[in-house]
C-alpha cells in the first residue's frame, strides 16, 4: 500500500480500542477491526481465497498482490457534525487543526 505519507490500513493487538468513543490512539494509520474480511475483499478480485490468505497469515511473510484497480480511501477529519434537529454538534479538535483550516478559509 504505497503513499507518500507511510499511512497504512493494519489490524491492531488492542482490539478493546474499538469499543472506546475516542478513537485517536494510532500513530497516523488506520485500524480496521476485521482485517481479514477486509483483505478478502479486497484480493477476491485478484483470484485469492479466504484459505489462501489464511495460508499466506500463517506463514508470516510479507507478500505483495497487485489488485485489478487502486481502491480509494478517502479520510475526513470532522470536527462538527449534524446533532438533532439539525444542530450542529462540535467534537474536539485532538490534532489542533481547526485554526489553520479557518484560516485558510478567511
């Protein structure tokens, strides 16, 4: 998954992190909580099998499949949202974004 900012979407050994509201405890990848049923998504298209890629788990060894297109992942930092009623609900700002975005919007 080559990108020029070294972010990568990867299991995770704390899996109780998912259940927490604040979800900001990576390092600038993304976790995803079913790595496998991902991957099996993603390679089904490449001819690969949930057994091949259990195999390929099991062997502990990095193995590189070239999919038949790119899939985008987009991230959204958001810190309001729409609340009820059409509100708008404001969440915290943990990478202290907020004030350079503002800026560049005035």
């Amino acid at each position: 998954m080559p990108n020029p900012l070294s972010i990568f979407v990867h299991d995770t050994p704390n899996k109780d992190l998912f259940g927490r509201p604040v979800r900001t405890f990576s390092h600038g990848c993304i976790r995803t909580q079913d790595p496998l049923d991902l991957a099996e998504t993603l390679l089904a298209g490449a001819g690969w099998s949930r057994a091949m890629i259990d195999d390929a788990v099991g062997a502990r060894q990095t193995k590189r499949v070239p999919l038949e297109s790119p899939v985008p992942i987009h991230v959204v930092y958001l810190t309001a949202v729409a609340g009820t009623g059409g509100s708008v609900e404001y969440l915290e700002d943990p990478y202290s974004l907020d004030a350079a975005i503002a800026a560049k919007l005035q």
